[in-house]
C-alpha cells in the first residue's frame, strides 16, 4: 500500500490519557479515591428505634405492725387495716369505729395533736369520699392516717370534742367536698361566702365554675366565667 493510502494519524492534542482505573485529566480526585477505597452512599443510615425504657413498678403498701397495730387490731379485730407506704402509716377504719377509735389514739396512744382532716373525692365509687385524719404523738415523735370511706350525702362524727383544733379543719371539708359532721357547734363555710352552692373540690365541680347566681345578686355583675 501507498503511502498515500495511509490513514492519517490525529495530531496530539496535547493532554494526557487516562490509566486503567484512574480519573480523566482534570478531575478532582479525593484521597480515598486515589487509594482505590469505594465512596460511601451518601444516603443515611437506617434509623432505629431506642428501646423503651422500662417502667419502674409502682410502690404498694406494705403491712405496718407495731405494738400498738397490734393492741388495736386485738380490740377492733378486722375493722381495722394497718398499712405502710412509703414510709408512711395508716390506717384504713371501718366508719362504724369513728370517733371511739380516734379518742383512743389521743386517750391512750398518746396521739395528742391532731394535724389536719382532709377528704378526697372518687365519684366513681359507692363510696365516693375518702375521709383522712392526720394525727402526731409528741412523745412518741410519730405521725400517722386515719382513713375511713363514706358514701355521698352521708356525715361523719366530729371530733371537735377530741381535738378542738377540728373546728376549722371539718368546716374546711365541709365548705370544699361538702361532707357534714355530726355534733360540730357551728357547721358552716369557712372559704366561701354563705349561701355558695356546690363544693368546689368535688370532682364533679368544673375548674372555671361559679355560682353565677351569687356573683349576679351579690356583686351586681354578670359571671366572666
């Protein structure tokens, strides 16, 4: 063949070939790369749920036994519950042993100050109020519950003749969760104005409710609630 004939050959452009496995002139290469190591995916690793901690069993209570427990469980026999929780003693009472047992803890237990009387209200309950007397020795330097359960529209014996200091504290109840007290000199509220109707620590007493009634007579003004 002629020299004529020949296929030309390119002219060099003047930039060199790429090796086997090595990027085109011009492109960045990253360390990685260079090395031969494969990119990472750039998408996000799959996301897994942290496992649910578990939950911490509720405390119970525990039975509470003492000398006293005891003496009063041999006299009351099965009208009376003795327990502790947290650390804390109480005891859940027939209501039927209200107020005799109550005057032998101040008489004979030495439980000499009375701390406060309390209710709380379940209104899903037959019984729907838990009755609470918190009572302290000073001699013994302990503190104890007195729990009773009594039904809606039902009342409970005063102590006032007990601990004079229960006065105030049942007419507080009263004036809240509206439980009456048999034999209390002067059963009356203590928190709201006379005439107020419903007990606002009910449950069933709504958070923003009023007696719209006794705002409008005794105020002249219409309730904002």
């Amino acid at each position: 063949m002629s020299e004529e004939t020949k296929s030309p050959t390119p002219p060099p452009t003047g930039e060199p070939k790429a090796a086997a496995g090595e990027a085109a002139p011009g492109t960045f290469q990253s360390p990685s790369e260079k090395a031969g190591v494969p990119p990472k995916s750039s998408a996000p690793p799959a996301a897994h749920a942290p496992a649910a901690p578990a939950k911490p069993s509720a405390p119970v209570p525990t039975p509470w036994d003492s000398p006293m427990v005891t003496r009063l469980k041999g006299h009351y026999g099965s009208g009376i519950e003795a327990n502790s929780y947290l650390g804390q003693n109480f005891m859940v009472v027939d209501s039927s042993l209200i107020p005799e047992l109550l005057q032998v803890l101040r008489d004979q237990e030495q439980f000499d100050y009375l701390v406060d009387v309390t209710a709380l209200h379940y209104p899903q309950r037959e019984k729907q109020f838990d009755l609470v007397w918190i009572l302290y020795s000073f001699k013994r330097n302990e503190r104890m519950r007195i729990k009773t359960m009594i039904a809606d529209g039902a009342s409970a014996p005063s102590v006032v003749a007990i601990w004079p200091a229960a006065n105030w504290l049942e007419r507080e109840v009263y004036d809240m969760f509206g439980i009456r007290f048999d034999g209390h000199p002067d059963l009356k509220r203590i928190l709201l104005p006379d005439g107020w109707k419903g007990h606002p620590l009910r449950k069933d007493y709504g958070i923003i409710q009023q007696d719209q009634e006794w705002v409008q007579i005794n105020l002249g003004i219409e309730s904002g609630q």
